[in-house]
C-alpha cells in the first residue's frame, strides 16, 4: 500500500499545489498534505497561520476521503521532515512512503536534516515547474515533469493586490478566503 506525502508551508495553498496532490491522490492509497510550522531553510515563518493555512487546503480538497490534513508540525519550533516520516512510519506500518518534493527543494535537499535517513525511508518524488532545471546530485528519484501550473506562493503574497496576476493561479475559494480574513495585505 503507497502513502504519499507532501508537506510544505502552503503560504498560501495555490493551484501548482492542487495539482501535485491530484496528480499523486490518483496513486496513493493515502495521501497526507502537512504544513509545516516553519521550514529549517526559511529565515521567516508562514504570514498565515497554521490554522488559516489547514483551513485554505480544506477549501481546496473538500470531501476527498484518501486526502487528510494533519498537524502533526504545528507544535515544533522548526519542522524536520526526518521526524514526520518517523511519525507516519509508526502509524502506517505497511505502507509504502513516498515524498513528493519541488526540484527547488530537491535542488537543496543535501541540507536537510537525516536526508540519507529520508531516503532510506521513502521513495523520493520530484515535481518541477515549468523552467525548473534539476541539479545532479547523486541522489535516485522519480521525476515527474507533467506538473504544468507555474505557481508560488511567494509570488502570490507580492502580488496580492493584482487579482489579474493572481486569480489564474489561486483556487477561488482559496482567493474568497484570503480576502475575507486580509491575509497578506
């Protein structure tokens, strides 16, 4: 049985994030989505918090019983992702984990914390964005490349008062959401 696994700061979610998971949700058994409290790799933490940046994702993944939303993070002071796999291999004994990561992570991800311990514990899957180039390391993945929405969400939160340059890459429910509750002005 295959676990996928994406975790991220989802700040905020956008429509590159959907269609990772509804690429991969196809292929799991289970599919869990885990936004971090705040990246070791990062200078700043999330702008939402941790409850708004669950909330958007429910928004967009409403009903989809293979997709849970876990908060396993939201207590840590910084996010290992070494400590979630260890999380999930304990409560998913037989399953098969895979981690989906961005080639801008994977570019990186020599400076993860236990990342030979990562790879010895899941199947590494890297999603790139149109343009991404993938750097040699050394490191066995798989690469899918069918990922097509060339989205950030830094981008969104510089351009959150542009709805032209935004609306295209942000599910409408997420974007009501963000409005509604002022994040990002």
């Amino acid at each position: 049985m295959d676990l996928y696994f994406f975790g991220g700061s989802f700040d905020p979610p956008h429509l590159g994030h959907k269609e990772i998971i509804n690429h991969f949700i196809g292929k799991s058994d289970i599919f869990i989505v885990c936004p971090s409290y705040k990246s070791p790799l990062k200078d700043a933490g999330p702008i939402a918090s941790f409850l708004q940046r669950k909330e958007m994702l429910q928004l967009m993944f409403p009903d989809n019983e293979k997709l849970s939303i876990i908060d396993y993070e939201i207590h840590k002071k910084i996010s290992y992702t070494i400590d979630t796999i260890k999380y999930l291999k304990c409560i998913y004994l037989n399953y098969q984990i895979h981690l989906i990561i961005g080639a801008d992570q994977f570019n990186k991800f020599c400076l993860w914390k236990d990342y030979e311990n990562i790879l010895n514990s899941v199947t590494l899957q890297v999603v790139s964005r149109p343009g991404d180039q993938i750097i040699d390391n050394n490191i066995s993945f798989k690469h899918t490349k069918l990922i097509n929405v060339d989205a950030s969400s830094s981008f969104v939160r510089k351009n959150i008062f542009n709805i032209n340059e935004i609306s295209g890459i942000l599910d409408q429910s997420v974007l009501k959401y963000i409005n509604s509750k002022g994040l990002y002005n």
